[in-house]
C-alpha cells in the first residue's frame, strides 16, 4: 500500500522536480562562470556551494542579498533572468504538490493504507457493518459500549463523513467502498482472526443474498446477520446455512400475534428490549375487528399475525404512493376519505393499522380515525428513527419502527445472544405460565428488573471455576445466596441456562453448573454485582458453601481491628 502512495507521489511530481533540477542548474552554472569582483577589484568566482546557496534563497523569494561582494553587471543581468527562471519553475512545483494534495487517487491511496493499518492492529473481537444508516449507527452506537469493535464499509463518501463526524468511541475505522467487492471485504477484514461477524441490513433483499453468498465464500467460519423479507430469498440463506436472518416483518407479525392472544408473553419480549414489566392500558392489544391501511410486506404480515390470532380485518388495499398521485398531497382528512373511513366501518371497529411507507400518511389516517371513533385502537408504521418526536406526541397507542426492531434484534444477537434465546423460548410456552413468571419476576425483583448475562469461564466466574475445576458440585442454590446471610436468597431468578447447544428454559435451584455454562439471570443492578462479587471472589464463595463458619468481612474487620492495635502500642 506504502508503494502505492509512493508511486502516484512520484508520477505527479516528476516533471515539476525535472522543471526545478534543470532551472536550478541553469541558474547554478550561470553564476558559477560568470566571474565577480572583490572589495578589491579582484576577480573571483561562486563556488558550487556558494552558487546553490545563493540561488535557493533567490528562487524561493526569501532572498538575502549580494554576497559575499556586490554583483557586477553581468551578475546582475544573469540573476534577474535566473529569478523568473527559477520562480516560475518553483511555483510551478508548488502548484503541483497543491493540486496532489487534492488529487482522489492520492486520498483514496493513504486512506485506503490507513484503514488498512487500522484492522491490521485490532486487537479485540470486531463486526463487519456494511452500510451506514440509522440502523446501523444505533448498533454502532449499543456496541461500542461493550467490549466488541465495528468496522464499516459504505460506497457513499458523504455517509462515511457522517460517521466520522458522529465521533465514536472507541474509533470506528471505515472505509468507501462497494460492500460486494471481494477485495474490500478482505481488507475490512474478513479474514482476520478477531472478525466474529458481517452484518448486512440493507432494504434490497437481492443485494443481502449477493453479499450473504460472497462473505459465505470468503469466510464460512464466521456469523452473517443479513436482513430478508420475502419468503424465497429467505429460503435461499437458508439453504446456505446462515441462521441469523432477520425479517422485520416477521417479527411484528410475531409481536401483533402475542399482543393479541398471550400478552404476558409479549411483555417478556418487550422487557428483554427496555420495557417495564408492567401490562399498561394502551399494551392491551383489543380482540375485535381490524381495519389494515396498506398491502405490502407489513400489511401482509400483520394478515398473517390476525390469521393466527383468528381476528376479523378489513384490508383498504392502497398504498401512499397511489394516494399521492391521485390527491396531489400525502394528508389523508378530505370529505373523501373520511366517507372511505366510514364505509370501512371504522365507527365500530376495535383497531385501526397505517401501514404504509410514508410517515405523514399513516399520521393522518390514524388521526382521522381517532376523530370518527375516539375508542379506537390505533398502531402505526413508523419508517425512519430520524425523528420519532412527531409520533410521541401523536398519541397513538402502538407504533413499529422497522428501523428500531432491526437494530434491537441485531445489537442483542451481537451482545446478548441469551436474550434472544429466551425470546425464542418463552415464545414455546402459553399465556397462564408467562403470567406467572411476570408476577413471580415484579414480586422478587420488581417492575424495572434487568437482565443479565454471563458464561461460567475463568474471567468472568474465578472462584467458581476453580471450585468447578476441582471437580465441585455446585448448584444455582448455592450461588444465589446474600452475601449478607447465606441462609436466604438473593432477588435474582435464572432464566435461562444454555449448555452445549441445549436451552435449559427456568432451570430450577438444583441446577448443577458445568463450565462453559452461559447463564441469563433477571435481577437489579445491585443483587447482580453481588452475585458477581460472590462467583469471582474465593472467601465469599467459601462463606456461602459454608466452608468458612464466619463472613468474610468479620474475618477481614478483626485482622484490621488487630492490626491497628499493635500500631497503637
């Protein structure tokens, strides 16, 4: 890469360093020839040196003066033609470092080599992000917090200028260039050993295959999360082995389904994504008819959720596009469209969805409806996180923001993969068992409770690896036990325990942890620093498996006790 830079360095300034050595020499050669006079009248002549050093001082413009004795005339007549010889040809040089300095190839070259250098020195695991949007820059944003570097590649200089001007930190090295170029893969760092994954989220489904089959091809070894939302592309991943295929749409259908018919359920989803564990008036999704704005992707998978749920729809089969051209304006309220509204029936309909690609649309729509039946349930798409505020203030009951969900569900597989198996599990069990675990969660750790992840190895767990490896029985009874009192338990309940492959969903106390042992454990912050401080910490595990008769503190409180007492004395 050094190479290349030095290459195009010197195919641009060639003819201007020619330009300079031939003026140079000319003007040299003229003054060394050329004799002068002494203070004596004697005659005498420039020496090489004395000739350079003369005309590098003239031909930059600083110049000094005659020296080391006044010039003669025939000096004079030589240095004035010198001076517009060597000038011109100098600036003539600069102009052309000017004119390098801004030449693509050159700022491509040294940012190409600085990127380079950049992955070439990445010590901690990193992901592949390939496209900078909203979506990703969410991710960026989750990520860059835990311990996981991001590398990004987009074909739009001015998106990869954004990104630098959003500052991250840690640094985000990225780079301009097409995500279905092999070569640039390769120099993002597919191939390295810390690369763990390549997310591709873009809107086109053919363009996450393509780039989905060309990474598979590069690196079969590592995670591709790609986005798809048709049946037949989806397939296809499949076929090629990836697992990590998000659908959006899928995902509301999923969540439209739960809300309807077990909303203990889908409240345990909403809580692995920031929610309260609290079901609110407006979390009730209602049974009744459906009135669905919009038949694309979203408005077919908001079909299939109510299909499943058995939920009467009406479906108003027009997009934002067509209302566009027909109305010349995107605000739906004229006589018009409330007559439509009317016919629908949505005087006695139970919810309204505005599903289409335009934000303004489905504002209006629902707000026209809320005025025709003020009861109604209202849900909106929402199609960019550029500005929610406009929705916030809009009081709609629920709103999908596609660009939300797929950042979510992408930031927790990266971060917090047992979250997601959680959601894949509870989602297997039936409303009566999702109540209970809501109830039993908000009366031992409370509504705001948060989740937790950790794998039972040698950095995370000390004490409790080194019991392990000593080939102890240990059990969640034993390890989830207050530090204060070993005889009662700590306000943190194991979700889900994952061990070679296989989910443990619950796990009761008698659970026998194993090494490797990834555990998902529902908690507040304090009771899970504890736990932490008891696995990492010999004496506090040896207090609570009762190997030692006395806490900890009281050992460590009469050790100092003592030793202030022999300072004393």
């Amino acid at each position: 890469m050094n190479n290349q830079i030095f290459w195009i360095v010197l195919k641009r300034l060639r003819i201007p360093f020619l330009v300079i050595i031939v003026t140079f020499t000319i003007s040299i050669i003229g003054m060394v020839l050329i004799p002068g006079v002494t203070s004596n009248g004697k005659p005498y002549h420039f020496s090489f040196f004395d000739a350079f050093y003369f005309v590098s001082y003239m031909a930059t413009t600083i110049g000094f003066g005659e020296e080391p004795y006044a010039f003669t005339y025939p000096q004079r007549i030589w240095v004035s033609f010198s001076i517009y010889l060597t000038v011109i040809g100098w600036f003539y040089g600069i102009g052309t470092i000017i004119s390098l300095i801004q030449d693509n190839a050159l700022r491509k070259a040294i940012s190409k080599n600085r990127f380079t250098k950049q992955i070439q020195y990445l010590s901690q695991k990193f992901i592949i992000i390939l496209g900078y949007n909203n979506i990703t820059k969410s991710i960026i944003e989750h990520i860059n917090s835990q311990d996981l570097r991001t590398v990004v590649l987009d074909k739009d200089e001015i998106k990869i200028d954004q990104l630098v001007l959003n500052n991250f930190f840690p640094n985000v090295p990225a780079f301009v260039g097409q995500a279905t170029d092999q070569q640039i893969l390769k120099m993002a760092g597919i191939n390295h050993k810390n690369c763990i994954g390549i997310v591709s989220l873009f809107e086109n489904d053919i363009q996450n295959l393509k780039i989905a089959t060309i990474c598979r091809m590069l690196n079969k070894k590592i995670d591709i999360i790609v986005k798809s939302t048709s049946r037949q592309h989806t397939q296809l991943l499949l076929d090629m082995g990836l697992k990590h295929i998000q659908n959006p749409f899928d995902i509301i259908s999923k969540r439209l389904y739960y809300g309807i018919i077990a909303p203990h359920i889908w409240l345990l989803e909403m809580w692995v994504y920031g929610n309260t564990l609290q079901l609110r008036h407006k979390d009730s999704f209602p049974k009744g008819k459906y009135i669905i704005f919009g038949k694309g992707r979203m408005g077919q998978a908001i079909i299939d959720g109510l299909n499943l749920a058995d939920i009467q729809y009406t479906l108003y089969d027009a997009t934002s596009q067509e209302y566009a051209q027909n109305k010349q304006s995107m605000v739906f309220g004229d006589t018009d469209d409330i007559k439509t509204l009317t016919d629908l029936g949505v005087t006695s309909a139970a919810c309204i969805i505005a599903a289409t690609r335009d934000d303004l649309f489905n504002l209006t729509v629902l707000k026209q409806a809320k005025i025709l039946n003020p009861n109604i349930f209202t849900i909106a798409r929402e199609n960019s996180l550029e500005d929610t505020s406009i929705f916030q203030v809009s009081r709609i009951d629920k709103v999908f923001i596609n660009e939300k969900i797929l950042a979510d569900i992408t930031y927790n597989f990266l971060s917090r993969p047992l979250a997601t198996y959680f959601i894949q599990e509870i989602r297997k069990q039936n409303e009566v068992w999702a109540e209970k675990l809501v109830a039993n969660m908000k009366e031992m750790i409370g509504a705001t409770a948060g989740y937790f992840e950790l794998q039972v190895n040698l950095d995370e767990t000390y004490a409790l690896w080194l019991r392990l490896d000593n080939r102890e029985a240990i059990t969640l009874k034993d390890i989830l036990r207050l530090r204060e009192n070993r005889n009662s338990y700590s306000p943190v309940i194991c979700l889900l325990a994952l061990r070679d492959g296989t989910t443990h969903l619950l796990p009761n106390l008698n659970f026998n942890i194993q090494k490797d042992d990834k555990l998902l454990f529902a908690a507040n912050a304090e009771a899970f620093e504890d736990l932490l401080y008891i696995i990492n910490n010999i004496y506090e595990l040896d207090y609570i498996l009762n190997k030692n008769t006395l806490h900890p503190n009281w050992l460590f409180s009469k050790v100092f006790q003592s030793s202030k007492d022999k300072t004393a004395s």
